[in-house]
C-alpha cells in the first residue's frame, strides 16, 4: 500500500483528497502546516507527497527545495491555483514531478498519482491480495484463484475499501462517508449498502470453502 503525504492547510480540500486517496486503497496522511509536512517528510518514509504551493509559514516552494538539496527522490504533486507559464516553470524548476492547478477533479488528480507511482517501478502498489483474492486496482480488476470476477465500479469501491481494512471491522458509516461520499447516514442508504454488499459476497464467495466477506452483529 502506498504511503502518501498531503500537505494542504484548507481543511475542506485536504480531508477531501485524504478520504479519496484512501478509498482508493492508499495510506494517506494528512500535514496542515509546511513545517509540519517537512517534520513528518524527515521522521518516515513516503511514496509520494500531494504538495500545496500557498501554506502558512514554510511554503510548498520552500519544502521542495529542501528535499531535493537533500538528495530526496519522492516524486511530489505540486497543488496551486497559480497558473502561469513562469509558475508551472518555478515549480518544476524547484523539483515538482507534477504540477496540478486549482480548481481540480479528484479523477484526475488520481491518475496523476497513479501515473506518478508508475514511474518508480513499485508494481505492488497496484496489486493487492488477500488470500486468492487478487485486486489490479490500476485496471479496476477482480479475479479469485484463476477465475476474473465481473464488478461494477461502486462494487469494486466497495471491495477495495474491504482490503485495504483487512482484519477490520467496516461499519455502514464508514462506507457511507469513504464510498458513497455521503457525510451523513440514512436508513435508504444503509439498505443500498446492504444490498451491494450482498451482491458482492455472492460474486466473491459463493461457491468457494473460504469465505473471504463476513458479517458483525453490531450496531453501526
């Protein structure tokens, strides 16, 4: 799984891209401050850090500036709402392997990361295994054993959200906050929940002696 660091003070955009990325399978942290983001860029490793340009005190410029002086090799997605040629030139000039400007679709932000994670070669981050589950989430792709499972795009969601918290318990509210993006529960919700979740199991397990999707009676 790879590790992700965003770097954004506006609290809206930086949980809104940290929920994303992790709905997507990635470890995403979030840092509010430049210095924060530098501290945390030195105490542990990432794959890739989401960078904003414009932060309170150590601005994005700064930061990249500061990790490429010592020999840092993480790729960095630069975040700005600053377009101008000379800009998109100072900021990859500064060492920003890509450059995203404000306002930005959360799908395109995505490739680039995707396109980003490419580039150092770790395969791995793109494929994920429980058991004989096998998830390609570059292609959006199920298969268990030898067999390719057909998924819809919310049932793939779904199902990459159970990975990425295997040995977990995932409640209705979760799933409805990091898959359906709906901040609030509601009792409709809840049954379109149950409903895919059914049909996912019934596409996974049925037929197979290990049962990989299991039900907790609990309140959630």
């Amino acid at each position: 799984m790879a590790k992700i660091l965003v770097i954004e003070d506006e609290p809206k955009t930086a949980n809104a891209i940290r929920s994303g990325l992790r709905g997507e399978g990635y470890d995403a942290t979030v840092a509010k401050t430049g210095e924060d983001g530098f501290f945390q860029l030195n105490a542990e490793p990432f794959d890739l850090v989401v960078l904003d340009w414009m932060l309170p005190g150590r601005d994005g410029i700064e930061i990249l500036k500061a990790l490429r002086a010592r020999g840092a090799k993480t790729p960095v997605l630069l975040l700005t709402a600053r377009d101008a040629i000379e800009d998109r030139v100072l900021g990859l000039d500064s060492g920003a392997d890509d450059y995203l400007v404000k306002p930005f679709a959360f799908a395109e932000l995505l490739a680039r990361v995707r396109a980003l994670l490419r580039r150092v070669g770790d395969t791995d981050i793109f494929r994920k295994q429980i058991s004989d589950l096998v998830l390609d989430l570059e292609n959006r792709r199920v298969k268990r054993g030898s067999q390719e499972i057909s998924v819809t795009p919310r049932e793939f969601d779904l199902l990459a959200y159970f990975v990425r918290h295997h040995g977990q318990t995932v409640t209705r509210h979760m799933l409805a906050k990091d898959v359906w993006r709906e901040p609030r529960r509601a009792t409709p919700l809840d049954n379109v929940i149950d409903v895919h979740i059914a049909h996912l199991r019934r596409k996974v397990d049925e037929g197979q002696r290990a049962k990989l999707i299991h039900t907790v009676n609990r309140r959630a």
